[in-house]
C-alpha cells in the first residue's frame, strides 16, 4: 500500500468526526453523485431487526455532492485508509473508489470517496422522504440514535455553508415525527 500523500472526500459523518490525522481540509464538489439516506444501517444506527438509514453517494447523471476534502500527509496515508477501511467497509455496502473533487477556490485534486454499491442488500435508493423520516425517527444503533446523526450532518452543512435542502427538509420532517411522540 502506498503511504503518499492522499484525499479524502467526506460527505456525511466524515464532516464531524473524520477519525484520521488531516493537515488540511477544503470545501470539495464530486460531481456524478449526490448524498441520500439510500443505505440501510444495520450496524451503526439500526440492528438487522430495525434497519436505520445512512447517508451514501449515489450516483446520478447530472447531480453533484459538495462536502469536505481532507488532505492527508505522506507516512500518514497507510493509517487513514486502514482506519477508513474498517469504519466503512463494515458491511461491503459502500464501495471504495478514486474520483476527482474540485477543491472550493480552485484546483482539482483524486480523492477517495465511498459510494454506495446499488447492488448491494443494503441499497434503498429513492425512497419517498416520508419514509425515511418515519425510519430515522425511530431507528437507534450501535452508535446511537438514527435522527442524532442526521442532525449533526445538517449542522455541519450549514456551519460549512453548504446548502442540502433535501437534507434540510428530511431534518424538519423528522423533528416534527419526534416532537409528535
């Protein structure tokens, strides 16, 4: 494995706790894909039994997903990855592949990103936003409730100043299905 220098692309819960050594980290666009609660989590926010929903890249003609870039050291790559390998790749879901971002105020940069593998079991692209709020609403995991990691992304969107409304809407929806309990 090769402990260059490398980038990283973080779209969901990388964007508040990357859990790897970064030197630098920009506002980043991957065009091709946007972000959607098209996984079924049966690990981090749900069980097998009740399946929570994570966010993923899922590819889109047309449709682009802005986030973080972090850059990562020489002599740190190795470590980055092997850490990102055993967060992400838990349940082969997501697929580990190569893409070039454009980094916000210039320049292009490859980056690893984990996209979604549609063929995976996991895979629930295009459900209505109702039914994702209804999932989220409810579904806690091994490391928490369902709802706590889609707020903290949305915060972190808007703290970065990075529009979702998609992901804005499904928040609302969402605190609305939890304030009615």
């Amino acid at each position: 494995m090769n402990d260059g220098e490398i980038w990283v692309f973080g779209y969901g819960s990388l964007l508040w706790q990357p859990g790897f050594a970064h030197v630098e980290r920009r506002i980043a666009r991957l065009p091709g894909f946007h972000r959607s609660f098209c996984m079924r989590s049966i690990h981090h926010r749900g069980t097998e039994e009740a399946p929570g929903l994570v966010l993923a890249l899922d590819r889109r003609p047309g449709a682009f997903c802005d986030g973080l870039a972090f850059r990562v050291a020489a002599g740190d790559g190795a470590a980055a990855l092997a850490y990102l390998r055993a967060r992400e790749l838990v349940s082969s879901a997501y697929l580990e592949q190569a893409h070039e971002v454009a980094l916000c105020g210039g320049g292009r940069v490859e980056a690893v990103c984990y996209v979604i593998d549609p063929d995976h079991a996991q895979y629930c692209g295009d459900l209505p936003l109702a039914e994702q709020a209804a999932i989220i609403a409810r579904a806690c995991g091994g490391r928490g409730p369902n709802d706590a990691y889609l707020y903290n992304t949305a915060a972190h969107l808007r703290e970065l100043g990075i529009e979702d409304r998609e992901l804005t809407r499904l928040e609302t929806m969402v605190r609305a299905l939890k304030a009615q309990k």
